[in-house]
C-alpha cells in the first residue's frame, strides 16, 4: 500500500470510530477500539507520528471510559514516547496527566505521582499556567489518596493564585473544596469550615445551586461521622432550602433521609423517624423504589430502636415484598438482618428460620460463598437446638465443602469439629472419627503446636474407644503421649497413661504393659497427694494383676483403692471395689 493508502485506512476507521463514540452508550463505545487501533497504525505505517500519538492518546481515553484503566496506562506511554520523539513537550504533559489518573484510578499512587509531577515540571517550564494550576491540583489529588494532605495543601495554595488570577472560577470552588477536605482531615476543622463555605459561595455565584447543595452534603457527612451533629443538620438543612427552591423532589427525599441519619447517628429515634416518614411519600410518588425501601428500613429500625416490635414487624414484612421486585442484594438482606433479629428478640423460632433461609438464598443467588458458608452455620446450630440433627448434618456438611473449595482451613476444622460433636451425641463414632481425622489432618499440615495436636488427638482416641476398636485408640493414645511428654504436661500424661492402660486391659496380652503404664500414672499422683487419681490408678493395677493371675497383688491394690474411695466419702466406688476384691476370693 501507498503512503496515501495508509492515510486513508487511518481517516476511514477514524470516522468508523467516532461514529461508534458518538452513537453509542455506556459498554458499546467499546466497538470503537478496533477502529482506533487501526487508526493509529495506519498513522504509523503512513510515517506520520504525531497524528499516530493523537490517536492513540483517544484510545488510551476510551479504555478510561470503559474503566479499563490498565489497559489505557501502556497506550499513553507509547503516545508519550511519540511525544517527546517529536519535542511535542505539552503533548508530553497531557499525556502524562492522562497516564497517572489511570495509575490513580488502579490505586498505584506512587507511579501515578512521578507521571504528574514531570507534567508539572513541564508545565512550568514555559507552558500555560491554567495547564499548570490544573496539574498543581491532579498532583494534590494524589498526594490526598496518599494520605500525604500536607503536601497536597501545599500543591493548593500554589494553584490558587494563578485560578484566582485567571478568574477560574469553576477550579476556584473545587480547591476550596479540596483544601477544606484536606484540612479535615488533619483536623483543622476551623479552616475546613472557612474553605467549605468559601467552595458554597463560589457555586452559589456560579449559578450552580444543586452543586452548592452537593458541598454542603458531602461537608455535612463529614461532620457527621466526627461526631458534629449539630453543624451536619444545619448543612443538611440548608441544602433542603435550595432543593425545595428548586423542587427537585428527588433530592428532598434524599436530603430528609440524610437529616433523619443524622437524627439516628445521635440517638434521637423519635425524630429519626418523623424525618424518614416524611421522605418516603416522596419517594412513592417519584416511584423510586429503591429509595423506598432504604426510607422504609430506616423506619423499621426506628421503631425497633424505640421498642416498637409490632409495628416494626409489619413495615419489614411489607419492605420485604418491596424487595423481592427489587434488584439490590444488600439492601434486601439489609432489612432480612432485621426481620432475623426481631424475630430471635420475639423467641419465634419458625420465624428466625424463614429469616435465616432468605439471607442464605439472597447468597447463594448473589454468588457469596463465604456469606453463604456463614449463614449455613447458623442454620445448623438452630436445626440443632430444635433437633433436627438431620438438617443440622445437612447444613454443616453443604458449609464443610463450601469451605474447602473457598481454601478456609480454619473454617473448615471448625466445621469437621461440629459435624464430629454432632456424630458423637447420636453416638455415631466411626463417623464422628472420620469428621476428626479429616480436621486433624489439616491441622497436622499447618504445623499446629504439639501441645494442641496432642489434645485433639487423645480425643480421637476416645472416639476409637467408643467405636470399641481398642487397637486403634491405644494407637491414638500414645501418639497424643508422646506429644504431651514434649511439652511436659504432666497431669495429662498421667491421665493419658490411664488410658492406654484401660486399652491394654481389653488385650489380654497387653496386660503387662497395661500394669506398667498404671504404675507410671501412681507415681505422677502419689507425691501430689491426688487421691481420686491415685485410686483409679490403683483398680487399674489391680485389673492388670488380676488378668496376670496375681490374685495377691490385685487385692492389695484394690484394698487401697477402697480405702481411699472410703475416705473421699465415695460409697458407691468404695463397694463396687471391694465387689471386685471379693471376687478374687
């Protein structure tokens, strides 16, 4: 193709694309991108670089459109390095302006600033100095989402005169916006107020009353959330002026809504809700049915703040309705969040389970996984308390799978642990032995401390030993011994050696290891005068010498032990000992 060709192709799909830009509305500009690109390589093959930069600083500015911001970052860097190829150096600003508000828009602050500030540096060096109090106030901008509100402060009281100097007056009231915010921030709350007002009379000579408005709510949330709540009303208030001079009824109810926050932030329920009554009629009439629903929700904690339950519980039944026409997850689990509190208030058990299966549809139809395994656990636990263990096993097994897909090891052994606990009350033991395993396998893998693995598995061991498979607790035993030998616990060694030794008891071939390991746990006992410790050890030793035909031994060690169950005042020990010891005779 000829240089003219190129130039050509470049021209058409320019056209192609700004009819798409021009046409088209919201994701449907992306069309538009193919034709750009051809665009600029076209410029590029025709040789001609600056309108290749021109284009494609376009096509950097519609992925920003698109909120494609990574994408647009390396765009500008090519039209940049076209730029100042070409010594285009306010090209090179622009471009580099354009670059860090999409850093900016990423939250990469730091790539973001060094791309301003060489603009600013060009700027002032011979540029225009709109180009440059407006760059003075992109840099500020970063420095505040830096946390750095000094510094862009400094970058304000820079711009100002040469705004003022121009008579700007729309950048005026937006950096006295943007100081005062800063300043808030650092806590001077006497030059926030002064530049607030300031950005108030600036949209106000503009003729722009909704934006004079717009300050007074954003400086009035400010206010509110420091705890001013007496100066947010008054700005609340004055914002509803103008709206009603305007009779923009959209903006009243929205204005009520804020002054009825406000109201409930302080604790004024009463008057709360006398502001959320009157913004909701508004709402209706302007049929803005999500507006509707936040009016009627704050309604309902109000009543419920003012103990109002009866009435409280009609207007969430009806805000519920309301929501189920109503594409907002959030605000319909919102008010489902009350309706599941009131009900657990009122005791209704049927009621907070209608509630709780709600929030997990809204989840599950919202995709929340983790909200979802959340609420699934609540499920369970009140399935269990009316004994719907079935359920209960149901819900906690849906919880375990969605835990382990989502990688919440911590999570997921909570929930083996509950479905163990749940197996072992319905005395379900190879179940509940598997449920442990599993969790305890986990644990194993995340280096848990010895101390607490040795816990976990001496109760696995018990499991075993309900199951009535004593080889495999005598197992779990001993690893749970070893552990607890490493760190020196020596109550529960001792009673871990009367365990493995009432195992060995049930293999009559291990009843000398069995005497062994009771005649350890004696020793831990005897110089701590332990004495319920002491005598269990000791029918211990005495079953041990009976099954190695000892008779002798084993009605001594039985003597003792009724003694001391004699002394403990425990009478029910005392003669099933000397049963035992009787039958040696």
């Amino acid at each position: 193709m000829t240089e003219q060709a190129f130039v050509d192709q470049a021209m058409e799909s320019y056209r192609l694309a700004h009819m798409i830009i021009e046409g088209k509305f919201g994701s449907a500009v992306a069309g538009a991108i193919p034709h750009l690109r051809t665009a600029a390589d076209s410029w590029g093959k025709a040789l001609q670089s600056k309108p290749k930069a021109d284009c494609l600083v376009e096509l950097g500015k519609l992925h920003q459109r698109l909120d494609d911001h990574a994408a647009a970052v390396p765009i500008y860097e090519d039209a940049i390095a076209i730029y100042r190829d070409l010594g285009e150096k306010q090209s090179v600003a622009y471009a580099g302006v354009l670059a860090g508000l999409a850093l900016k828009a990423q939250r990469k602050y730091e790539p973001a600033f060094s791309y301003i500030e060489r603009a600013l540096a060009i700027n002032q060096d011979g540029g225009d100095l709109t180009h440059v109090a407006r760059t003075l106030g992109i840099l500020a901008g970063v420095l505040m989402d830096m946390g750095m509100n000094t510094e862009a402060l400094e970058r304000h009281r820079e711009a100002m005169p040469i705004l003022t100097r121009f008579n700007k007056s729309v950048e005026i009231a937006q950096t006295h916006e943007s100081m005062a915010l800063c300043h808030h921030r650092l806590g001077n709350h006497a030059e926030a107020k002064e530049h607030f007002e300031k950005a108030v009379v600036g949209k106000t000579e503009l003729g722009d009353l909704k934006g004079t408005a717009k300050v007074m709510h954003r400086y009035a949330e400010l206010e509110r959330a420091r705890g001013a709540h007496d100066h947010a009303l008054a700005l609340h208030k004055r914002a509803l002026e103008i709206h009603q001079l305007r009779n923009d009824q959209a903006l009243i109810a929205q204005t009520l809504g804020n002054i009825g926050t406000v109201h409930a932030d302080r604790g004024a329920w009463q008057e709360a809700l006398e502001q959320f009554q009157r913004c909701l009629p508004l709402c209706q009439a302007e049929y803005e049915r999500q507006a509707e629903v936040q009016a009627l929700s704050n309604i309902a904690l109000m009543q419920l703040n003012l103990g109002r339950d009866a009435d409280a519980l009609a207007t969430i039944t009806h805000t519920l309705t309301l929501c189920d026409k109503l594409d907002n997850r959030a605000l319909h689990e919102r008010v489902a969040k009350m309706e599941l509190e009131l009900q657990r208030k009122r005791g209704d058990a049927d009621g907070e389970l209608a509630s709780l299966t709600r929030i997990a549809e809204l989840r599950e139809r919202s995709g929340d996984r983790a909200g979802l395994a959340s609420i699934l656990d609540d499920l369970a636990v009140l399935h269990h308390g009316r004994k719907n263990h079935d359920q209960a096993k149901t819900y906690l097994t849906r919880r375990a799978d969605l835990l382990e897909d989502l990688g919440d090891q911590e999570g997921l052994v909570r929930t083996l642990d509950d479905l163990a606990a749940l197996a072992v009350e319905r005395e379900q033991w190879n179940e509940a032995a598997d449920h442990f395993e599993r969790g305890l396998a986990i644990l194993r893998s995340r280096g848990l401390p010895a101390a607490d693995l040795a816990l976990r598995t001496y109760n696995l061991a018990i499991i075993h030993g309900k199951r009535l498979d004593p080889k495999l607790a005598l197992d779990a035993y001993n690893q749970a011994l070893e552990s607890f030998r490493e760190t020196g616990n020596g109550e529960q060694i001792a009673r871990t050696l009367r365990q493995i030794g009432a195992c060995e008891l049930n293999l009559p071939e291990r009843s000398g290891d069995a005497l062994r390991h009771y005649q350890e746990a004696l020793a831990y006992y005897e110089p701590k005068h332990d004495q319920r410790g002491i005598a269990i050890s000791l029918v211990g030793i005495g079953n041990a010498h009976a099954n190695l035909g000892d008779n002798v031994a084993a009605k001594e060690a039985f003597e003792r032990a009724a003694a001391l169950k004699e002394q403990m005042g425990d009478q029910k020990g005392t003669t099933m000992i000397r049963k035992a010891t009787n039958a040696l005779m």
